[in-house]
C-alpha cells in the first residue's frame, strides 16, 4: 500500500488516548513517516518470528485462573502486549508476566 489517504484509518478521536498518533490512528504525513518506520519489522524474515508471540501467548494463557472464577485480564493483556512488543521489535522481553513489579507504561495507565 503506498497511498495511505484511499483508507479510512478507524475513529481517530475516539482511539487516540489509547493509539496515539502511530500507523492505526493517523493520516497523511503522520501516516505516511509512522509506515515507513515500522516497514523494516514485517519483512519476511521477521514475520517468521511468530514463535515470539506464540511464547508470550503460552506465558500469557499460563496465568489466566482454571477455576473459572472471574478476573481483569486487561492488566495480563497489557503485559502481554509489551512483553511480545519488546522481544519483537528489539529482540529481548522485558518479561513483565513474570515480574509483576515492572511497571506498566504511563499509557496504559491512563486508561483505566
């Protein structure tokens, strides 16, 4: 895709709290520099790298209860997102499913 003004990229007010100005909540220029940035992470090789998520995935399953009982899997799903997100993009976890006391990044915060 090289035209990114042909896409409706979603509500943009609505989802910029949580989305900020990246590739999913941005047009035009933003858009087009947030694309050109990220291009270099979904080259092929990478994308074979779905073992990372698959990992994480496993990691993030491992602590939901099996009783049934009902919990807040935001706070896991945040983690999750960020421990997958770092060993990605910069090949090594921050490991915040093991480690409760890493905390959670200012963003997320702000929205519960």
């Amino acid at each position: 895709m090289t035209d990114g003004n042909r896409y409706v990229h979603g509500c943009l007010e609505l989802m910029s709290k949580f989305l900020g100005d990246g590739i999913f909540n941005s047009d035009g220029e933003i858009w087009s520099s947030t694309r050109a940035l990220l291009r270099p992470q979904f080259l092929k090789q990478r994308i074979s790298d779905l073992h990372i998520f698959e990992f994480h995935t496993n990691k993030l399953l491992s602590l939901i209860p099996e009783n049934g009982e009902t919990f807040d899997i935001m706070e896991l799903w945040y983690r999750f997102t960020l421990d997958a997100a770092t060993a990605f993009l910069f090949g090594e976890s921050v490991n915040s499913l093991d480690n409760p006391k890493v905390p959670q990044p200012p963003i997320y915060l702000s929205l519960k």
